[in-house]
C-alpha cells in the first residue's frame, strides 16, 4: 500500500488530535516524531520512484494545462513591462528636453543680466562723456578768462609803464633847464 505524505501526516495528526491536549505526556517526543516524517519521506520517495510510469501524453498535455494557465498572464506583464519602458524611455526623452529647456532659459537669464549690465556700463560712459564736455568747455571758457586777464594786464602794465614814461619826461621836461646862449 502506498501513502502519500500528507495522509501519512494527516494520520499522525488525526491521531494526536484524538487524543487531545489533555493528555499532554503522552504525545511522542519531537525527534521519534522527526524520525517517523523522515522514514514515512524516505518510505515515499522510494516508492514513487519505483512505480512512477508516465505517459508522454499527460506530461504534454499537463505542460499544455501549465502553459495555457500562465502564458497569457506572462505575456500580458510582458507587454506590460515593454509598454512601461517604452513610456519610460519617452519620459526620460520628455526630461532631457525640459532640462535642456531650462538650460537654455538660464542662458537667456544670464544674456539678459549681460545686457542689463551693458546698458549700466553705457550710461555710465555716456555720464562721462557729457562730464567731459562740461569740464572740456569749462576749461575752454577759463582759458579765456586767464587770457583775458592776461591781456588786462599786460595793457595795465603797458598803460604803467607809459603813464612811467610821460611823469619821467614832464619830470625831464619840469627840470630847469640852463639857458642857452645864442
């Protein structure tokens, strides 16, 4: 007679069951139990490998069965798992645009800054090109005035030295001169 694990278990069990928790001492001792699993195993294994006759036919239609069962299933999460790196392989193209996008946003940022430091930098020459011109013509109208006042006094100083000229000859001329003698 040949038996399967799980009625030899079961057996074992059933009987323990029967006997219930009350009678506690009297439960087998967990290696008599291990070593009657492990004969009841070994007892099996031999057996099974002594009368296992297979057809051909039930191992391929079993195999049908087992593909048939899950091959739709794998081939769906197959798809699935395609459709996902796919959508990924979009998304990361999606990213690498949105980043070059931003890149070149902090470009113009940067472009802009340039251009707004350019119009600084602008006024500030054209500032100084109006100061030049300031101190250009205010520098022109001192020359003047210096040449001017050169001019004064050098007309003040000629006028000196010809009113010198006219008090020495009235002085030359106030001088009592000695009679000549004709």
């Amino acid at each position: 007679m040949l038996l399967s694990s799980e009625t030899c278990t079961e057996m074992e069990v059933g009987g323990m069951e029967d006997e219930g928790p009350s009678s506690h001492s009297e439960l087998p001792h967990s290696e008599d139990y291990q070593f009657t699993q492990q004969e009841l195993l070994h007892l099996e294994s031999s057996a099974l490998a002594e009368n296992v006759f297979v057809d051909k036919k039930v191992v391929d239609k079993l195999t049908e069965g087992l593909l048939s069962h899950y091959l739709p299933d794998l081939q769906n999460s197959k798809r699935a798992l395609q459709e996902l790196t796919q959508n990924q392989l979009i998304l990361l193209d999606t990213l690498d645009q949105e980043v070059t996008k931003f890149r070149e946003c902090n470009a113009l940022l940067d472009l802009n800054s340039l251009f707004t430091e350019a119009k600084v930098y602008h006024n500030k020459l054209v500032n100084i090109r109006k100061e030049m011109i300031l101190l250009h013509e205010k520098t022109t109208r001192l020359k003047k005035r210096a040449l001017k006042l050169q001019q004064q006094k050098q007309k003040e100083a000629l006028e000196k030295e010809q009113q010198r000229e006219k008090e020495l000859e009235r002085e030359r001329q106030l001088t009592a001169k000695p009679a000549k003698r004709t």
